[in-house]
C-alpha cells in the first residue's frame, strides 16, 4: 500500500514510524491521507474512492485513525466513515519494569510504543523503583537493569512524535527494598524498604531522586506512589521519634515532599490506599468506608489521588468509586491486566474488569485512566502480554459499547497477536486445580506447579485427585504453532507451550512417585527414574532456553540471573531425584527420606490457594538464602 501525505509537520515523523511499523510506503501514487485538526474531541477516518481523510484533536485520535484506516482498507473495504468519542483525556498504560527484574530494552519499548499508538492511547508510564539513573547515587540501581538518562529521553522524544506523554513514574516512601538494601544508605532507612520520614538526608536523597526521574521528558506531571507503607514508622523512625500515627506520620512526609515538588513545578499524583491507612484498616473495598475531613485535610492541593483496583469495581461495588471520589475530586483510576502471578494471563477476568470499571468511570465523570502491570518477584509471564489489556483500554476508551469481536480484530491488527491464542494463555492457570474455586482469577497454578520440588512437594497435597497431567498433555496440543503465528508474541507463545509440555509430566509427578515408593512399586520407581525424571530435565532445558531466547528479545539483559537461577535449580533437582530414586533401587539408600513424610495442605488449606507468588515459599520449607 503506497499513502501520500498531505497532514501537519507535527505528525509526520509518526506516521513514517507506523508506516515501517505496517509496510506502508509513503509516497505518491496511491491513497492521499488529509489530516483535518478540529477543536473537538471526536474522531472521524473516512475513506472516499483514494483519499482518506482524518478528522481529530489530538495526536493520540490522529494516529488511532491512521490505524483504523490501514485496518479497514487491508481488510477490503472501499469506503468507510468512522466516528468515535474519547471518554477519557488520559488513557495509557503503566508498565512495571522494575518488581520483576525485567526492564524492555530500547527496541521493545518503542515496539510498545508504536503498538499504542495504533491503538490511540496517549499516556505511557515506566514504573521505576530503582533502576533509573540517578546524580551523584552510584547504589541506586546498582547492578539493576537501569535505565540512563539518556534512554528515557530518547523514549520520550519517540513517543511524543506519535502523541503519547511519558510520565515518570517512582517511589519516595516505600517499596525500595532493592536500593535500601546497601548499607550507604541505612541513615534514611525506616524499615526493610520504605524511607525515614523526617530525617533531612531523606529529603535530600528524595530531591535527587525527583530531579533525576524528570530530567529526560518533556512532561511537568509525575507519579509519586507513595502506596503500601503498611509498617510506616516501626523501624528506625519508632526508635529515634518516638510513636506517631500513621496520618501524623504521612502530614510531615506529604508536607516536605510537596515543597520538593512545588519547587520543581511538578503536577504530581499519587496512589489513594495510604490515606486510607490512616485511619481505618488501609482498604477502600470495605462498606461506607468514607474518609474523615481529617484525612481529605492531609491531600495537598495539586496532589491528584490513583484509586487503584484490579478486582471489585463493577456495577455490584459501584460504592467503591464513591469512596474514593469523596476523598479527592482530582482521582485517577487505575486497573490491571492479570499477567503478574506467574507464566499466564487471566485473560477472561482482565476483558470483563476492565470493561466493567471503565463503564463506571466513564459514568462517573473520570478523565484520566490507566492500566497498570507489575512483576511481582520475578513474574515469569513476558511483559508484552500486556498490550491485550492495553487493547482492552484503548476500545473502552473510544466506544461507549465494548464489542469482543472489534476488540479481536483492533489486537490482530494493532500488535499481531491472535485472541484464540490468548484465550489459551488462560488456560495456563485455569487448571482442574483453580476450577474448583470461584473466582479463580488469582490462582496461579503455573507458578507453584512448576517451582515446587518433586521430592518435598510442599503443594502435593493440595494437587491430590486432580488431573493435572492430563490438562497440561491436551494444553500442550493446542498450543502447538501458537509460536509461529503471533508475530512479536512468538516468543512468548514459545514460553507458554514448553511450560505446558513441562507441566503435562511434572504436576503430579511427585504424587506418582510418592505413591510408587510407599507401595513398594519398584517397576514404576524405576520407570520415573530412568525415563520420566530425564525426559522432565529435557523439557525444562527447552523451557530455560525458549525463555532465555525471548528475555534477550525484548529485555535488558540485567535481571536474567534470577531467572536462570531457578531453572538452574530446579534442574539440578530433578537429578538430584533421580539420583536419589536410583540409589534407593540399588540399595544404596535404605530409604528416600522426603517421601517417608507425611503430605500436608499448603499452610494448613485444603484446596486452592490464591496469590501463591513467592518463590521462597514454594520451594522449599527452609530458608534458600540467609536473609531469605
């Protein structure tokens, strides 16, 4: 397809991004493209013999025109006239490049970047706990996949040509257990991971740390977080200043950390959950839990408050966006895409969360939205699963109606991925272990089955009488060639089959091996020995490998070693067992010791758990690491 341009110099430079982005040549010849800037916000393509024509307000609406046109044309049709309404001014994505060890490199980033500008959205966040480049902190994101200065400015640059704002996005209270880890910094540490409130050097540090973030982009807005402070001055701060409430505690911090902003001329916002710590149980998912005038008194005036949730809000809990905007009139809503448990995405509960509290947003008068993602310890799902929720965003966002075969079509065309394949992803963790539980959305399967040890099996119990096998064996199957039909997806349709392959022999392994050994079952002992446990060691391998592939696709390739560590582990333990098994037959064990042991239920339930997503735990019983 050959486009000539006839639109504003201003979005020349995304158009020539897009049209390398879809094999669109530019030039004479072909279809005229008139881009038509009005004052509301509407967006209108429409297609006329050979000219297309856009109508829109902002870049965002042009480039998601531009989208819609090479969509429509390539799927045949010869004229079109396209109308769609944005709800929201703000409509992007936070991406958590941080938790998990995982930080896209340039290539990837702007791969996402252009994929949302296909989709229209126009607002971008790197959540960055400690892995940004920061003056004169050589500590802060040592040995971390960081980002210079100079990435993110060239990050910001590219997306500003395709009408998307990168907004920095850190942490100056809690969770920054990877840098207060040095010693260097133990004179502005509180406790484990959250920042000494009152202490000068604190300030100082903080102001370095706003100066650095906002330093490579354009933008004067800034997310602060400032969330999960749950043990707010029970560390260093008890001991040097004696108790103080939790609200007393956040007026002090609030009130130096805005002059800090003020100072910068900053817009910042923040996550809401702390205000709620301050004076009740720290949730806003609990009945008329509306905030005293005390706490609302402790928002600074240009602070703009993130009411954030992944799971309640939908017709049924409307009342929870009520809370949250009798606290604070300037909220911001911010959702999830469920691929943070573990290898798979909750596909199923991400469309219908989304859709659901975007329509109450929508009727509620909220402006400025965003999906958030996180890497919650190491999550092993590829971070570019996320566009599906994205997607998801970027239709609610421009249709007031959510059409599932428009959204299908708008993914294949705007990332490359197959919604079918995604559906199966689901699956992943929708195992006969979840189905017994509803809803069964943040039970990961994939996580526990796969890191648990064969010989201890501390989730066996849990397993016993389900066909694990057997789901993962017949997964395995409908995921074959998902590898090779998702475009930049392939390599994440390659993790996902080989967990499945790696799953369909090792989920009920240990139950298999276990019942063999107390039976006195030799012939099977010995079956599992020689062919199972080495051709499990195979599988894994292939899994370590396509997982290593893909990492080094899209990642920095700082962070891999936790990943290589548990695979290194759990290889090394699958011939440990085997070892172990062969020993015992040949009468060299008079016994297999972690067999002879009673199973239990995980922590003492019986049937399925939630939230299973700390590798520690699931490993083993003991401590892995001294501080572990």
């Amino acid at each position: 397809m050959k486009i000539e341009l006839k639109i504003a110099e201003e979005l020349k430079k995304g158009v020539e991004y897009l049209a390398e982005e879809k094999n669109v040549e530019l030039g004479e010849g072909g279809y005229v493209l008139e881009g038509v800037k009005c004052g509301e916000p509407t967006l209108r393509v429409t297609l006329d013999g050979k000219k297309i024509t856009v109508r829109y307000c902002e870049k965002c609406q042009f480039f998601r025109a531009f989208g819609l046109a090479l969509q429509h044309i390539e799927e045949g049709e010869k004229a079109f006239d396209i109308v769609e309404h944005p709800s929201f001014t703000m409509n992007g994505v936070m991406f958590d490049l941080s938790q998990g060890n995982a930080a896209f490199n340039q290539k990837a980033s702007k791969s996402v970047i252009r994929k949302m500008a296909l989709m229209g959205l126009n607002t971008l966040m790197f959540y960055l706990e400690d892995n940004y480049e920061v003056d004169g902190q050589p500590y802060f994101g040592y040995m971390r996949p960081i980002y210079k200065q100079s990435e993110l400015k060239e990050l910001d640059d590219y997306a500003y040509d395709l009408g998307i704002e990168m907004i920095p996005c850190i942490q100056i209270l809690a969770h920054l257990p990877d840098a207060l880890r040095w010693n260097v910094y133990s004179g502005i540490r509180d406790y484990e991971e959250c920042l000494l409130v009152g202490e000068p050097k604190t300030y100082k540090f903080i102001e370095d740390l706003i100066t650095s973030a906002v330093k490579p982009f354009r933008t004067k807005r800034i997310n602060v977080c400032m969330d999960e402070a749950f043990k707010l001055g029970s560390g260093q701060y008890l001991r040097k200043y004696g108790y103080k409430t939790t609200g007393e505690i956040m007026k002090e911090h609030l009130a130096k950390v805005s002059e800090i902003l003020d100072r910068h001329g900053l817009k910042p916002m923040m996550w809401s959950d702390m205000y709620f710590h301050t004076f009740g149980n720290g949730s806003y998912h609990e009945p008329n839990c509306y905030a005293p005038q005390s706490t609302k008194d402790l928002i600074p005036k240009n602070m703009s408050l993130i009411f954030w949730d992944y799971s309640y809000l939908s017709k049924e809990h409307e009342e929870l966006l009520d809370i949250n905007l009798d606290l604070c009139e300037r909220t911001v809503f911010a959702g999830g895409c469920w691929a943070w448990l573990g290898y798979g995405l909750s596909y199923f509960h991400t469309i219908k969360h989304s859709v659901d509290a975007l329509e109450l947003c929508r009727k509620h008068g909220l402006k400025e939205v965003f999906m958030t993602t996180w890497g919650d310890n190491g999550t092993e799902a590829l971070q570019n699963v996320n566009l599906v929720g994205a997607q998801v965003y970027a239709e609610c966002g421009y249709n007031e109606t959510f059409d599932q075969k428009a959204f299908e079509s708008r993914l294949k065309f705007c990332t490359g991925g197959n919604a079918a394949d995604f559906e199966l992803m689901d699956a992943l963790d929708r195992s006969p272990y979840a189905l017994q539980y509803t809803p069964n959305y943040s039970i990961n399967t994939t996580k526990f089955a796969m890191w648990q040890d064969i010989l201890t099996g501390l989730y066996d119990k849990n397993l016993e009488g389900l066909e694990m096998d057997r789901h993962y064996e017949e997964l395995t199957k409908k995921l074959e060639g998902s590898d090779r039909r998702n475009g930049e997806f392939n390599g994440l349709f390659g993790i996902n089959y080989n967990v499945a392959n790696v799953l369909a022999l090792k989920s009920e392994m240990g139950l298999r091996l276990r019942k063999a050994y107390l039976g006195g079952d030799k012939e099977t002992l010995k079956k599992i020995a020689c062919e199972e446990l080495p051709e499990l060691y195979n599988r894994v391998l292939a899994l370590h490998e396509a997982h290593r592939e893909a990492w080094f696709e899209i990642y920095k390739p700082t962070g891999w070693d936790i990943m290589d560590m548990r695979y290194g582990s759990l290889e090394s333990r699958i011939r440990s067992a085997e070892i172990q098994v062969k020993a015992y037959l040949d009468g060299k064990l008079d016994s297999i010791e972690e067999l002879e042991k009673e199973r239990l239920p995980y922590n003492g339930v019986t049937g399925p758990l939630k939230w299973q997503n700390f590798y520690g735990d699931i490993v083993s019983a003991s401590r892995i690491a001294p501080k572990a």
